[in-house]
C-alpha cells in the first residue's frame, strides 16, 4: 500500500496527535534512563480506530519525529510507506487484539527489572510505592522468542486479571500496559524504580512482601484519590 | 471557598516569595535524583501565618509554577480554588501543627534511603558527613498508612528530640524537617547519599558506628562553625 | 614527516568525512557514560585507504574537533604533523592489519565491563538483549601491557571467527569492532548495558546461560530482520 | 585585614588566573558525580606566591564565581575580607607547607572511594587504569577530626614518597594532590572511578592485584608518554 485509506477530519487529527503524543513520550525513556541505544519502544492506540501508532525500528531516540512514528493494523501491519514498525511490533499488536481495555503498550530492557527478568523472579511488593502504583508483586511472563505472537500471548495470559500493569518477560525485559501511552511509560519508570530500591534493599537482608490487606488500602487509595481531579491539571 | 482571606500586603509578599521558593527547590530533588515520576514534594511554613505551601498532587516537576503550589492551613485544607495538594499533606500538617520549630518538610522515596526503610533499618552513623549533618545513626519510623495523621504521628515521635533532621519511614520512604526549605531539601540530599555510601561500605565487609564523642564533636562543630557568617553568601 | 601525500579530491573528502564521524562518535561514549576523564577512544578505517582516523591521546572529550583526529597508517605512524595518537593505537592499528572486514574499533573502560575484566571473567549469554547483539558469550582476552602488538593480538585471537563484537582484555578493560564506527560504538554500548544488568541478575542468585537454539535464533533474525531496510533510516 | 597586600603586576595576574582555574575546576566535580550538595573543594597554589586559592565555605557549586574564591596564606588564614574559606582550609594549608612539590589539592566524599574509606580498606590496583593513574594500591589514612592539623598531618604521612597522588582518609572521604589543579582534580576522577570498578568486581569473586612488574611497568609508561607533547594540546 501507499498511503492511509481516506481517514475523516476527526480521525486524522487524532491519528496527528497520537502521533505526537508517542514521539514526545520516548523522551521519557531516555530521561528516565530506560533505555540503551535504540532498545526501547512505545505504542498507543489511535482513538475511535482499529490502528496503532508505535516507534520505527532501530530508530535512535533523538532522531524520533511525530512524521516517522509507523501506523499499523492491529496486526503490526504498516497501513503507509515509510519507516518499519519496531520489531516488538507483534507483541504490542497481540496485547492490542486481546485486551480491549489497553490504550498503549511500552517496551524497555530498563536494567533492574530485567535483572529480576534474568532470574525468572516477581519483584515482591515490599514497599508502599509498590503497592499504590502496581497493587501486587511485579509477575513474571514466559520465556518467547521475537516474531509472531508468542511475546503477546505471555503479555496477556501474565497480565489479564492482574492488577499490575507491568509484567517482566522471562529473560527478556519489561512490558507495560496503561489506559494511555502517559500511563503505560509512568508503569514503565515505576517498574525499573521500585525494581532497583527492592534489588538493593535485599542485599543486607530479607525484605518481606507487605500485608495484603496494606497492599489493598494503598492500591485501593492511589487509584481512586491521588492526582489532580479531572480537568485541574496535567 | 475561593479564594484566600485578606491578607496584609507583608503577607501577601511573604506567600508569593515562599511560592516561589517551593516551586524552585523541587528542582533539587530532580537534579539529585531523589523523585521518580512524581513521588517526592516539599512544603514550607509561610512566615508570619498558619499557612503551608505544598506541591500539587501528581504534578511533574517540569510543569510546577509558583502559582500552581497549593496553599494550606495547618490541617492540611486548601485555602483557596485551585490544584488538590499532594496527597501527602496530611502528614506534612501534623508535623507542622506539633513542631512549631519546623520550617520545612520534605519527602522523598529516594532510591538507597527507602531501601533501608524496606527493611526497616536505621543507617548506622559511620562516617564523617553523616556526624556532621545528622549526629547520630538516621532513625526509622513505624509503618503507617497514607491518609490521617498516622505518617505525622509517626514522624513527630520519632524525630522529637533527635539531632537527625530525616526519618525513614517503615517500608514507605525519607521524611526531612529543617527550619526552611533549603535546609529540609539539603537534609535529604545528604541523606540518600549517606544511605548510599554506607550501603556499599556494607558491601564488602562490616561497618562500624563511629564512636559517640566522635559524632558528638563532628556534630556540633557542624552546625556552628561550617557555612558562611550570615550575610556573606547563600 | 609534515603533512598528508596529494590526496585524490575524493579521498580528500572521505577523510574529512571520517575525521568528523570519530569525533561525533565520541559523544556517544560520554552520553551513555562508558568513559572518565579521556580513557576511551574510537578509531575508524578511511574508506578506501591504508589510513585510519583516530582519537588524540589526553584530550578531553569536549575539546575534540575533526581537526585534531589524527591520521595514522596502519602501523599507528602519524602521517601529518599535529596531535600524538592515542596511547591505545597500537592496538587498534593491529587490528585493522589482521582483521581486513573490520571498519572501526572502539576501546572504553566502562565500569561494568572491566569489572567482568578485573576478574577475567566471560559475562554469559543470559538475556536476549545479549543472545540479539553478541550471539555468545562476551569472552575475555588475555593479560597484555600496552605498547607494541600484545593487545591487538589478543583482541584478534579472541574475536576472529567469533560472533560477539566485543572483548574483554583481562584486568583492563573493552574493546569492540565493528563495520563502522557507529556500529563498534553501538557494541561498546550495548557491552556496558548487558554487563550491568547480567552482574546485578546475579547478585541474588544464578543466572543461567540461554540455550544455544535460542540464542542462534535471536542472533540471526537480529543480525537479519532488525532495522530499517537500507536507505529508509539512520 | 581588608585586602591584599599590594601584589606586583605580574602577581595579580596569577592570582586571578588561579581563582578563574581553581572556580572552573569545581565543575569538574559535579560533571563526574564527585559531589553532593557543597561537600567538595579544590585549592591550587598561587604560582610565585606564598598563597593559595580555595573554595569558600558553603557555597553551591553553581553560585561559585573566581571573584568568591578565598585566597589564604599557608596557614589558612584568609588575607582579605569576603567569603570564608572551606571548613577543610586547615587541612590543605598543612599540606601546602609540608610538601612544597604539591601545587593543588581537592577534596571529596565521592561515593565508591568513601565506602573504601567507611571500612578503612585501601583500593587494590588490580587494573590497568588503576596501575597507570596510581601506581599502587590507594592508600588508607588514619582518622582524625576536622580543625587543626590532623587531617594535614594524615594526609601527608600517607602520601609522602607514595606514588598514589589519592589517599582515602578512614571513615571520611578522599584527598589528592597534583602538581596543579587539573592534576589533582584529575585524581579525584579517577580516585573513584577505580574504587567503582574494584568494588563491583569483588561482588562477584576476589579480585588480584596485578603483579608488582606489571604495575611498574604501566606506571611508567604512563608517567612518562601518555598524553601530547609540550604545547600539542590541553
């Protein structure tokens, strides 16, 4: 194909504006030091469409614009020419297929989480952060290979009834889901920090998974209180 | 209500300059690594009132302006329209409301402290710029829900008394106290980098407490004779 | 001797070229922190040519210009007046003598990599960010003083026929190869990354070795399928 | 007092090159992670003069200018009114008069080098870098208060006729020497990058010193030809 099928006004001003809302994102990444070289990548649904918008493969992150983000089906397939999807396309796409309710999918090999990853092990919910923003231990996904839809279907089986929105790929790395792009890459800072502080609180001595019923008040209250009410602020 | 009682022009200049202030010293939790996401905030008596001024809730600090800090009285309550302060204000207000001698509070799940926190352990005081800031081993608070005056309550037991002008709070993070803003921020600079430095000390063989007249000399020479004489520089 | 033979107008400009690629590149060791002070440094064969572009010995990474990158033959022999080539020349100059495919060599001491150096110690192929880039072990090379071919032929004995681009000279530190600059960059980066995270895997048990099948199938469709097609992006 | 005695031309001249230097150099601080808050300082002699320039006592490294840099005889008595000097003045004065080769001194708590000094354990040189830069292991020196001569006296008694230019002063922090402030800053760069490197190599298995011809030979060489020529380069 060459182009996009005839999108409505409203469409393709959405479609502009996840455009920029992906590219814009991936400097969290970076900021947040998640991401070495070209190894991480974001995706988000276009609002009232069956395409995602998603980072071009080995693409570094400072040559990232809003025109080089890749449309695809929810199949990972490119509906324009221009750059290829990442190659993480197919996972992000599966998740995309199989949980309606997800706006955005981010990828990283962010270090402390994919230390625990290299391990096979949960981060256990150890301290209060943990627990307001995850609401459990951070699980662990089974071991697949890149290409077609194994990475996807460990995503969804890992994270479907979960309440964490993050999920360490056996040997591989982290995914995360959110409701938007903004809250998919917040999963994603959150995971690698509570990752090192409970990495680094184990190395003199155990640390104990907090009581579950603390762990429901806190995720119970982050959810429903915390932040600006709709429409104050950012 | 909507908006705040009449103030005296000296009071009205005194809460624009601690909004200032406030707004200004959250930039030195990002440069010193101290927050992650949103996860850290600072509040600051406002002088001559019984009024705090606190970050808003689940704000990035790129997007913090003097006029979006949230102004409280001593109960946490905002006294004007505006952004909801940080959901940890409740904690903030009850150390203000006990220890009329606190400036300035500050907290922080910075990565090394909380890692103490987690498992519950006080930092032993074991090296120089510990004695100094602190004079003695950084204490450890009890476990308490967010909401209430519980974190309050814990801080204020713990910190009555006790030259440390920081707490790590039982399995959460790093409340500091300091008669402004500065000197809370300072204090949980220095903490996380005390917590730090001791933590790898550990790594590769026990550390020891350094003996009590030891601290007792660093500390006092500390706090009287280090820094400018007033006046001669910031 | 006082400057360069008469040189062909396109050569001319293919050095020029290389002169400010190896200087631009040497951003990227301090950008993703794999060197202190000037211990690092890139060197990148002049397409076309017996001559190679090499960093100056003792010159700090913000003060490098292209002017100041020295042309060497590749014997490590300046072939034009101006800057001493760095201390390390010897070794890269061996190379590119003995390995004709290879474009570039990159030599940091980044701090992860030379501690797996430090103990002579090969870091195993244990995530798939690892299997991706190095298709094996990283291996470690043997002891060599500086000056005369001792490192380039441990490099070369370690590394040919080998799939990993990267080295560890043992108690020393990392040198990577690579087509061309950007690419024994990208390995010298990707080196310190999987170093790190498989050294902190390891600190709260083992990590086990990904099974040769997988790693030959995440290493041939990264080395195959990854990126964009020729011309379409950096 | 309230000035300087009057100085010769060529005299004031130094001095306000030392200060623009020794201002300058603390960026070097921050830039490699050396400090936190105001805890690091650098002195540098004034050339032809019995003086030295130092940084003034809690003040923010950002807010430093040469005009606030505090010139102190060899006793650390400032000659002229303004800023007070750094409450380590006492310190580098006595090494001043006690080793008149030094012509610069820095001070830091940086983090790996003061977890070497929180257990009183000298760095072993079990790197290259380490050999090149050092010499030999990095010295330990005893523990002494701050005020008076004693940490001047453990400095030097530590120092003299070592070839390390760093000592690691026990359960406080680092002090280097140079023959001029980049020098000795240079040292304090490299001070903590070894004892990074070292620490994390122990993590995993026990780390050797390298043989003692071996340390010889690279210390040599890099005393003696590593770097530009006279007059090539900075």
């Amino acid at each position: 194909m060459t182009a996009l099928p005839a999108l409505s006004p409203e469409t393709a001003e959405a479609l502009q504006r996840t455009r920029e809302r992906v590219c814009a994102l991936h400097a969290e990444l970076t900021r947040w030091n998640l991401v070495t070289w070209t190894s991480g990548n974001i995706s988000e649904r276009v609002p009232g469409t069956e395409l995602i918008v998603i980072k071009p493969s080995g693409v570094t992150y400072e040559d990232l614009t809003p025109a080089s983000m890749v449309v695809c089906d929810l199949y990972g397939a490119p509906v324009e020419d221009g750059c290829s999807p990442s190659s993480d396309t197919d996972a992000h796409a599966y998740v995309y297929r199989e949980m309606p309710e997800v706006g955005a999918v981010v990828h990283t090999h962010s270090t402390y989480a994919t230390a625990w990853a290299a391990r096979g092990e949960p981060v256990p919910c150890a301290i209060t952060a943990m627990a307001d923003e995850f609401g459990d231990d951070i699980p662990v996904g089974p071991f697949a290979l890149i290409g077609g839809d194994d990475i996807g279907r460990g995503i969804v089986a890992t994270l479907r009834g979960h309440r964490s929105p993050a999920v360490l790929m056996d040997r591989h790395g982290v995914f995360t889901i959110g409701k938007d792009a903004k809250s998919a890459v917040k999963a994603a800072v959150m995971c690698e920090d509570v990752a090192r502080t409970v990495h680094l609180a184990r190395q003199h001595g155990p640390v104990e998974r907090l009581p579950q019923e603390h762990i429901d008040a806190l995720y119970d209250r982050y959810q429903n209180v915390y932040g600006q009410r709709k429409g104050t602020a950012s």
